[in-house]
C-alpha cells in the first residue's frame, strides 16, 4: 500500500534533486529514505529514480508518479486546511431545522450574517412543524434547530434565544387601532382568521380567547402567513401573528399591531441541538450567531 508520507518523500528528492537534501529538508536519515523509496518502488514494480553522481534523476514512470504525487498531495492539504477551519467554526455544512414562520421571515438574515461571518460555512434549512422538527434533531438529520418554547427537549442542549410577541394585526381604519391594547372580550364581535392548527400560534391565539370564555368565529384558516395577512388587509377577519411577520406590512401601514392584553402574549424561543462531545465549533459558532441576531429580530416590528 502507498504510503502519503513515501510520496512525500518522493516529491522533496525530486524538488531538491537528491538523497541527502531531502533527508536534510524533513529531518530523516539518508538510509531511511532510501528505504522508503526502495518500498515504493517494489509497491509499483517499477523503478522511480535513477542515481547520478550526488544528484537524481526520474525515469519516465517516475514523471508518471510525480504528477499524480503533486495532486494527491495538494487535495490532503486541501482537505486538511478545511477541517482545520471546520475544528474553529470557519466552514462546514449546518443543517437547520424550524417551523414556516421562521424559516420565511427570520433565516434569511441569520444566513446573510452568517455567510458574512463564516464565508465557507453552508447552510441546509429544512421546515416543519415543532413535532417533526424535534424527531429530525432526535434522528440526526438536523444539526441545529430554531423553535419556540416550552417543548419537551429531551436530552438536547437548548439555550434561549429572545423572546417574541403575538399581535393582532387590522388595517389602519379598523377601530382597534384607536386602543393601546384589545381583551379576548373584543374579539367576540370580530372573525378571526386563523394560522395553522398544528402551530403554537394558534395554540396561544385559542388560549388567550378561551380563558376568558370568548369562543371566537373562525372565518377563515390557512396555513400560509402571506396569505393570513393578506385576508387581514382585505377586511376578511382579524389575525393574530408574531410581529415580526408582518413588518414589512406594519412599516407600509398597510396593517396595524395591536397588543393582545395588557401585557402582551409574549413566547420564548430556544436553539436547541444535540449535546455532543466534543461540542463541534461549527455548531458553536451558528448558535452564538443566533442567540445574537434573533432578539433584534425579534422586536422588528413591534
């Protein structure tokens, strides 16, 4: 079996154009490399180098040898640089894993930053609700994933990355806007247009009404954002969606937040991922991007 190092050996005597300069240029014995290129020879069958005088010539196979000795040795040193940025969070791939909302309005500037940052890290996102999202982490197909808490986390790392609040957004002549915030009671007049029933955002939304004892009518319920708001400008129902969703629409005032309760229906999100050892630099140097970036993320918007 060729050996990196026998071809390492090879390429020095070939570069200095002898025995004892390439024993003198890595630090080993003449004998010693004499005796790994009388192994490489007998591992080809052919001889490489021929001895004139004090220097050294290749034969033909070993011109042969040379160039395929030049590439080897290049992509190992390639392949070494990248690990070696990959060991001090430089490059790598991150697969990340988090729910619709998110994954439309928040990643796009966490990978923006994060491609500034660390050109040579590259990013695979892949959607989904909480439940499936977490299986995926379980399973190993996620290295990383952005969710909001509380959720059963099992054996996984979570370190909390802001907070963010769910408003009902109505265009700018709807009467709530004159209000500095609206109770569950104020729904009861109003039809609500209502996100995916397998999202903590409707979960939160039902609970705030409910706990109050206001069934509310559901007019409309989709499972797309874009679409929830735009019903909500048509006039259709009221939404309730995080702000940051909506910036866009609430900085065009095309739409208005108002805050749900006195205090506002806030949420915890968390970044959740396995707990290795060690702790890869790669994964460490996205969740300290994301604990950094969301919360401002977060507040946009409010």
């Amino acid at each position: 079996m060729i050996e990196t190092k026998q071809l390492q050996i090879f390429k020095t005597i070939v570069d200095v154009g002898s025995f004892t300069g390439a024993g003198e240029q890595l630090g080993i014995s003449q004998s010693a490399i004499s005796q790994h290129v009388r192994a490489l020879e007998e591992e080809l069958g052919v001889s490489l180098l021929v001895r004139l005088g004090r220097s050294t010539r290749m034969t033909p196979a070993g011109e042969v040898l040379l160039r395929c000795a030049r590439q080897v040795l290049e992509k190992l040193d390639e392949a070494r640089r990248f690990l070696d940025e990959h060991a001090h969070g430089r490059a790598g791939i991150v697969r990340i894993g988090t729910p619709e909302p998110p994954c439309n309005y928040l990643l796009p500037e966490v990978l923006v930053e994060l491609k500034q940052r660390f050109p040579r890290i590259d990013a695979r996102v892949t959607s989904g609700h909480t439940a499936m999202t977490l299986g995926r982490l379980a399973a190993g197909e996620l290295d990383v994933a952005l969710l909001p808490l509380p959720l059963d986390a099992g054996k996984l790392r979570v370190v909390e990355a802001g907070r963010d609040e769910l408003v009902a957004v109505v265009p700018p002549d709807h009467p709530w806007t004159a209000l500095p915030f609206v109770t569950a009671r104020d729904f009861e007049k109003e039809p609500l247009l209502v996100y995916d029933r397998a999202s903590q955002i409707t979960d939160l939304t039902l609970g705030f009404l409910l706990e109050e004892g206001v069934f509310p009518r559901i007019a409309v319920e989709v499972d797309h954002l874009e679409a929830l708001k735009d019903l909500a400008q048509r006039r259709l129902g009221v939404a309730v969606i995080p702000v940051w969703s909506a910036r866009r629409e609430i900085a065009g005032g095309a739409l208005v937040p108002v805050r749900l309760g006195a205090t506002g229906l806030t949420r915890a999100w968390g970044v959740l991922h396995p707990d290795l050892q060690p702790y890869p630099a790669t994964l460490r140097a996205l969740v300290r991007l994301f604990a950094d970036a969301l919360p401002a993320l977060f507040a946009v918007g409010a």
